[in-house]
C-alpha cells in the first residue's frame, strides 16, 4: 500500500509537471503568436501606407498630365482663331470652335483628373437613370465587339 502511494504521488508529480511544463508552453506560444501578428499588423501599415503614397504620385502625375494637356488644348484653341477664316459664317463657327477649346483647356488645366471625377460624379448623382442606360448600351456595345475578335 505504501508502494500505491508512492507511485500515486509520483504520478500526481508528473502530471503536475506535465501541466505546467503545458502552460509554460502556452504561454510561450502566446507570446510569438502576439509577436507575429504586432510585426504582421506592422507590415500590413507599412504596406498600406506604401500603396497610399503610391496612388497619390500616380494621381499628382495623372494630374500634371491632365493639366499640360489643357495647356496645349488652349495654345490650340489661340492657332485655330488666328489661322482661321475672321468673317462670315465660316469665321463665327471657327470662333465658335476656338473659345470651346480654350474654354476646355481651361478647366483640364484648373481641375485635373480629381475635379473631372467628381464632375461625372455628380453629374451621375443627377441623372441616374440615364447613366445606368448608357453604361448598359456601352457594355452591350463591348461585348458584341469583343465577341467578334
């Protein structure tokens, strides 16, 4: 009997061992999986704040672009005016044309891609059901043309 409770003892020993040798692991394991997901959490803002600079340099540049074509539309819009004919009805239409283009480069030139988005924005806001219909028709007009190919 004195040999059960010695092995009895020995077993509650072990296992106790055992246990906290568990918990001790637990707690370890607890500690990296709180390390990984802090350098995860770390990486994925770094990531982030990466991919934010990148689309506001492609937008800035999409901008300048925007904007050195409006320049060029109105140094257009000035050649068409003075190469054109002056008078008659000929001369009203090259007029006519030549202050919509420098109007146009005007306002490529002050809004840029941002404020032409956010025209179409709330011209879209405005008129929903007509832009639903044309996105349709262009739809259906791309899909036909891609069928042929």
């Amino acid at each position: 009997m004195a040999q059960t409770t010695n092995i009895s003892k020995d077993v509650k020993g072990v296992a106790n061992e055992v246990k906290n040798a568990a918990g001790e692991a637990f707690d370890k394991a607890k500690g990296v999986a709180g390390e990984a997901y802090d350098k995860a959490k770390d990486m994925a803002g770094k990531a982030g704040d990466a991919a934010s600079s990148a689309l506001h340099t492609a937008g800035q540049k999409a901008d300048d672009v925007v904007s050195a074509v409006g320049g060029k539309v109105q140094g257009l819009a000035g050649t068409v005016r003075d190469s054109g004919p002056k008078d008659g009805m000929l001369g009203n239409a090259t007029r006519a044309v030549a202050d919509t283009m420098e109007s146009t480069g005007k306002y490529l030139e002050t809004e840029g891609v941002s404020g032409m988005m956010g025209d179409f924005t709330d011209l879209i806001k405005r008129n929903p059901v007509p832009a639903l219909l044309i996105g349709i028709g262009i739809g259906y007009l791309i899909g036909r043309a891609l069928d042929r190919s």
